[in-house]
C-alpha cells in the first residue's frame, strides 16, 4: 500500500504495521505536521496530534481503529489543542447528499483525465465473501474490495 501511495505521487508513506511510527513521522516531517487528514482515531493519531505544528488543521473522516474491538485509551488531547491551537473538524460524506451525483460525475470526469486513480481487489465467487471480508478488515485490499458474483 505505501508503494502504491508513492506511485499516486506521495512524499511520503508509513507502513503503521511495521514501522515505528513516531520515529518515521519525525523524519517524513521534521518540521511538524501541518495538516493531517484523519480517518483512523486511537493511538495513531494521538503520535500524529504530538507532532502537530502551531495552528495545525485536523480533518476527521472516520474511526478505523475502534471497528474491530474496544477503544484505545489515547491520552486526552485537550493540551494539545490549546497549547498548539489546533482545529479539528469532523466531517461526512452525508453532509453533501444533495450534490451527490455531481460529485459521481466530477470523479468520472477526473478519472477518465487520470487526475483520479483508483483500484479495487477483486474476489471471484460469492462463496468467497466471507473470506474477502475478512482480508479486507486484516488490511489485505488495495483500494474497494469487490466480490464478482
């Protein structure tokens, strides 16, 4: 997936699973982090909220680490925020329900010009959807995973 990040032209990406994040954090933004688009919460976030530059901009999605089980208890963040001014807002694709077909046709449009690129893990067989199911939650996707029946 971090290959597949630096091909779509990213500076940088971090494989969470086997890297010592805030270690590698620090040396792909030794400055601090400015703007940090965040769709997974608990302990990641809380590394990468440390390393937040004064007046830093959070743009909340989603929640990935609590799917699969209990919380993680992170350490409260209110510090941060005041100490560091940061903003932090949460958003859904819910609030924009009324442009959702043009949102379908500006994505279209942006992909047949390549300015969007996009993949999908496909699984043959509905008999295998418990199993791309469960690939799918271990990370094992690049991009929408898809069951072909």
């Amino acid at each position: 997936k971090c290959a597949w990040l630096r091909e779509l032209g990213f500076d940088e990406a971090i494989n969470y699973k086997t890297a010592d994040i805030e270690a590698e954090l620090g040396l792909a933004a030794p400055d601090g982090v400015d703007c940090y688009f965040d769709n997974v919460g608990g302990k990641i976030s809380e590394m990468v909220r440390k390393q937040m530059r004064s007046r830093g901009r959070i743009a909340v999605c989603g929640t990935i680490s609590m799917y699969n089980g209990s919380p993680t208890q992170v350490v409260d963040p209110q510090r941060d925020f005041v100490w560091k001014e940061l903003v932090q807002e949460g958003f859904s694709v819910h609030r924009w329900t009324d442009r959702w077909l043009e949102g379908i046709g500006q994505n279209l449009k942006w992909i047949q010009e390549g300015k969007l690129k996009y993949r999908e893990t496909v699984t043959e067989g509905f008999e295998n959807m418990p199993k791309a199911f469960i690939e799918m939650m271990k990370g094992g996707n690049i991009g929408k995973a898809i069951v072909k029946v």
